[in-house]
C-alpha cells in the first residue's frame, strides 16, 4: 500500500502550513481552521441547476438544510433524493463546508440532495446530532411532494461523523421509518474503539489523529457507556439485518479504515446487501481536498453511481 501522490500532497501542505492538529485547539480556533483550509483543498463550487437554503422545525428548534438539484425539476415529476451529513466529528462542519461535495455527489448522481445543518458539540451533545438527523430524514420526507422527491427513492448519506449518522439513520428508519432506500457510508466512524490496527498504523498522521479522534469523543460523548450505545456507535446494534443496502467506503491510511470495514462485514454477516471500497492510498477526509488530490473525483464517480443504482 502507497500513499497516493494527491494524499501526499495535502500532507506537504498541512506541514508547510505549520498548523497545530484539531485537537490542540479550542473549539472556535478549530471551527475557523476547518474553514480556512476550504480555500487550500476544495476546487471551486461547480455551476448547478439550483441551490436554495431552507429551514425546517427540528427537536429544539429551527434547522437549517440546503437543496443541491443539478437539473431543473421537469413538471410533475420527482427526483431521487440523498439525505446527507457531513462530516468533521460532531464538532466542526456546516453547509458551507461541505457544498462543493454536496454539488458534485447531486450533479453526478442525478439526485436532489439535501444537506443538513445538524446541532454541534460541545454546546449540543450525543443524541442532539442523531435526533436531528432522524428528524431531518423524517422531514424530507414528509415534505417530499412540496420539495419535488420521491420519498420512495431517498437515501442517507455522509462523511465520517456524517457517516456515522446515515448508518444510525438507516437503523432508526428501519425501526420506525421513514423509508429509507439506500446508505452511502463514506469512511464512517462506527466505533470507539481507538485501539484497532488502523489507529496503531496511521494515528500519528494528519489531519486525523488518534488523539484527535479522542478530543472529538470526549466532546460529544459525555458518559462513558454512551460509547456502546448503537445511536453513537452502531456497530453496537443489536440487529443489522433488513437494513437498506450499503457502500460503505474507507481510506487505506485513515485510522477509521478498520471500523469501517467491520461495519460492512457486520451489514453482510447481518444478510444486509453492501458494497465495500477502500483507496487503499488515501487519508481521512480526502472528498473535502479535490484541489490538490485529483483520486477523489473517481471517489465521487463511485460512490455516484452505487447511489444512482441503489436509488433506480
């Protein structure tokens, strides 16, 4: 396994930046430096059909969403729709850091896609995320005719943290709806056990270390139990089967590589249909850095077209 010459490259410029790791930070220095690297790792935002704010009533207040929708909705029809979640450890993250990815993953799947502005840690934690997350998915839903979708053709999609809510989603709609057809999982946290062959081969490199893992779990979990419950960790759930189908997507030098296939192996051991990938040459979080790390458009290809296939 060889680190791909685009991984590399962000590591160069994480090194030449001089930047302190995520948890050596306080939480604002640690929000603005996520952002501020948007600049140095994410092309500019393709050009798409529509991209409109909306609000809607969550479980402790209003929730801001965004819709991508990379073709004009023709009349009387309904696309395909992706819930999604983004990523950056239920503590950092919003739409904006995320709407290049949101605009690629809604232009290439040919689906409306839907991104949720869920409640952060430390100021909200563990379930805040999960319940807006439920109640977002349940909303689309609800909502679909006045949105333009097929809540029969609606899938959960998200990025490490974000992953971790589609699985927990997924889980939670197959126990009380709303239907959910498809799960896009890419390099998810689905445990917190820090201790798997992946921390020990890949937790000293950037931009997620195990000690960053840490900091995130320690901001979002306040009680030590909540690291088995299945809504944080849903490798934990008592049941995995008669879930929606699953791709399931990891990086090779990601600390999270190790989880993210045991989730997989549990989905198909469960007899729940999934797919699994890994860049073998790939770091954490490499969706978010196409400026510089070319591989990811063929990340956002496949995981495109097994949405645009679970969603047919």
């Amino acid at each position: 396994m060889t680190l791909h010459p685009g991984a590399q490259a962000v590591l160069d410029l994480i090194a030449e930046a001089g930047r302190p790791s995520f948890e050596e930070m306080t939480v604002p220095e640690c929000r603005e430096a996520y952002v501020n690297s948007r600049k140095a790792l994410q092309p500019d935002p393709i050009d798409i059909a529509e991209s409109r704010n909306l609000i809607m009533p969550g479980p402790a207040g209003d929730l801001a969403l965004r819709l991508y929708r990379a073709t004009p909705l023709e009349a009387g029809t309904r696309q395909p729709v992706i819930v999604y979640f983004h990523g950056g450890g239920w503590v950092i993250g919003d739409l904006e850091s995320h709407d290049t990815v949101c605009r690629e993953l809604a232009a290439r799947s040919g689906a409306t896609l839907i991104s949720v502005d869920y409640r952060l840690a430390p100021e909200h934690v563990f379930p805040a995320a999960v319940d807006d997350a439920v109640a977002a998915t349940r909303w689309v839903a609800d909502n679909a005719a006045d949105l333009g979708v097929d809540a029969d053709r609606l899938a959960v999609a998200g990025d490490s943290a974000g992953g971790n809510l589609a699985a927990v989603v997924a889980i939670a709609a197959r126990d009380g709806g709303p239907k959910v057809a498809f799960q896009a999982l890419l390099y998810p946290v689905t445990d917190f056990d820090l201790t798997r062959p992946s921390y020990a081969e890949n937790g000293a490199r950037p931009p997620v270390k195990t000690a960053t893992m840490a900091w995130f779990r320690d901001l979002y979990l306040t009680k030590q139990e909540d690291q088995r419950d299945w809504r944080a960790a849903p490798i934990h759930a008592a049941d995995l089967s008669g879930l929606a189908p699953a791709f399931v997507m990891t990086a090779g030098y990601d600390p999270l590589r190790d989880e993210g296939r045991a989730y997989a192996d549990a989905l198909e051991a469960a007899g729940t249909a999934c797919t699994y990938r890994c860049y073998d040459g790939q770091i954490h979080g490499f969706l978010n850095m196409a400026r510089v790390n070319p591989q990811t458009f063929d990340a956002f290809a496949e995981v495109s077209a097994a949405i645009k296939a679970g969603l047919a």
